[in-house]
C-alpha cells in the first residue's frame, strides 16, 4: 500500500474534522438530551482529522532536514 497524496491526505483530513465539528455540535447542542453515541464518535472524527493534519506536516518537514549532495 502506497503512501496518499499530500492534496489526498489534506482533503481527508478536513473531511475527517469538519464531520468531527458536526458530529459534536448535533450531539451536545441540537437535541434537548445530550446524544453521547453521537457525540463520542464527533470526538473519534476529530481525532483522526488532527491525526492526519500532524501526518501530513510531518510528512512536508522530513524534505527540509535532508543533506543536499
């Protein structure tokens, strides 16, 4: 399995987040008793959204370090 694209792994990683936010505000605020299935898995998705954000960074800093021949 190869390695994503860094535009891939970018729009992945917003889709990851903006579901995440979503996912949080229906669970906390839209109902009148807090859904906490609902909530749990906002929370998951913005983990994995801030997961993939720290990846693809590190991903762009290794280039920098590298001795030039």
């Amino acid at each position: 399995m190869s390695n994503p694209s860094p535009q891939k792994l970018r729009a992945i990683s917003i889709m990851f987040l903006v579901a995440g936010a979503w996912g949080l505000a229906m669970g906390m605020f839209y109902f009148k008793n807090p859904s906490f299935p609902l909530a749990a898995l906002g929370v998951i998705n913005l983990v994995l959204g801030i997961f993939l954000g720290f990846r693809q960074m590190q991903k762009r800093d290794s280039g920098m370090y590298r001795k030039k021949k």
